[in-house]
C-alpha cells in the first residue's frame, strides 16, 4: 500500500489486515518505489500524487524492472484522461477515490485472481545457480546445463516464487494454480509436482522449496 496520507494508508490496511490479506506500507513515492522494487508480494495498491516520486512514475519502474507485477491505482484523478493514463502505463485497475472497502477488496480479488496466470512476454525467475525462462519453460543453469519444465511446473514455482517467505499450502495452489476447488480433492498431485521441480532444479536437500509440516511449501528466500 503506497498512500502519503495516513489516515486514509491507515484504513486500507487495516481493511485489508481484517480479511486476511499481509500488508507492506509505503509513506511516500520514494519508500514505493524503493519496496516496490525490492520486496516480495503480489499486487501493489498505489496512489497517483505523492511527495519524492508520483505513482506513474513508480509504474514506469515497475513496469521496467518487474514485468508483469499486478498493480491498482488509487487516486482523487477521476477524470477520463487520468484513468486512460494510469491503465496505459500498465495498471491493472484504477479505482477513483472516495470508494468503499466492499468495492476495493472485490477488486483486489479480482485482479488477484486474473494475475495468478499471468506471464509477462520477457519473464524470467531468478534462482540460486540459474535462471528459469517463463515463455520458453526452460531451467538454465550457471554452468550451462538445461532442463525443460511442463507450463504447470513454471506456474507453481512462479507461486511459491511470488509468496517467498511464506507456507503455501497444496488447497491454495489447487485454488490458483489448478483453479480446483480443492474442498474433499486428494492432493497428491501437488506432491508430485514439487518432487518433479526439486529434481530438475537439483534441490535435493530442499533448501529453495522447504515442506513446512502440516502447512504446504515454501519457497526459501534465504
């Protein structure tokens, strides 16, 4: 949440803390940009006019560095050549203050959702000894090797990739990754997937994709 106001910083976050959603805040357009660039989550809520950098240009630099990266702009600009602006620069939604929470948290839901699937043309995921090519499923490793991965394998690691840190557990990437609902599913499918991505990524001691017992699996940011 980017917002140079507190007040108004203050109740999206709380907002979107009381649904379940983790939150990183940003004061100004610096500290955005800043955390935008260096932070792992999954979609950035972003105000238009701020003090040090305004939000098109921490769009420019996200759009430039992290292709693909969801964002929804929030701004009191609600006229038809600031909207038209803001989703040119690659927004995602452009939501005209005052809203309603109900209305903000449909749709960070909504894009949330369009955005699990989404590859950006240019993608790739850096991970420790290689690189994975998204458009060519393609594992490259520093000293030349090569391993080819189904599109189910690129869209769970680009998963766990997006919540590093944190447990996924295997409901939540039948959800967003199979789009299963996983209620009363047997999940041995995800089982499978992360033992065939262990393998090709050589993690055998599963130091990137760490089980975490009774959760799911976590990709190590360490």
């Amino acid at each position: 949440m980017v917002e140079d106001d507190e007040a108004v910083r203050r109740g999206i976050v709380d907002a979107l803390r009381c649904v379940g959603y983790q939150t990183l805040e940003a004061r100004d357009g610096a500290e955005g940009m800043e955390k935008g660039l260096r932070a792992s989550y999954q979609l950035m809520l972003l105000d238009m006019v701020m003090p040090h950098r305004n939000g098109l240009e921490v769009l420019a630099a996200l759009k430039r560095e992290r292709a693909g990266q969801p964002v929804i702009i929030l701004s009191a600009r609600g006229e038809e050549a600031d909207r038209v602006r803001g989703l040119q620069g690659g927004a995602d939604d452009y939501v005209v203050k005052p809203f309603s929470v109900r209305e903000l948290l449909a749709r960070v839901e909504a894009v949330l959702r369009r955005s699990c699937e989404r590859v950006a043309a240019t993608e790739t995921l850096c991970f420790p000894g290689g690189v994975i090519d998204v458009t060519k499923r393609e594992l490259t490793f520093d000293d030349g090797r090569r391993a080819e991965l189904s599109m189910k394998e690129v869209d769970v690691v680009r998963y766990l990739m997006r919540a590093a840190g944190r447990a996924v557990s295997r409901e939540e990437l039948l959800r967003h990754v199979w789009h299963l609902e996983a209620r009363g599913m047997e999940t041995r499918t995800i089982d499978m997937h992360i033992a065939h991505l262990r393998t090709k990524l050589g993690d055998g001691e599963q130091s990137l994709i760490v089980t975490v017992r009774g959760k799911g699996y976590r990709w190590s940011v360490s």
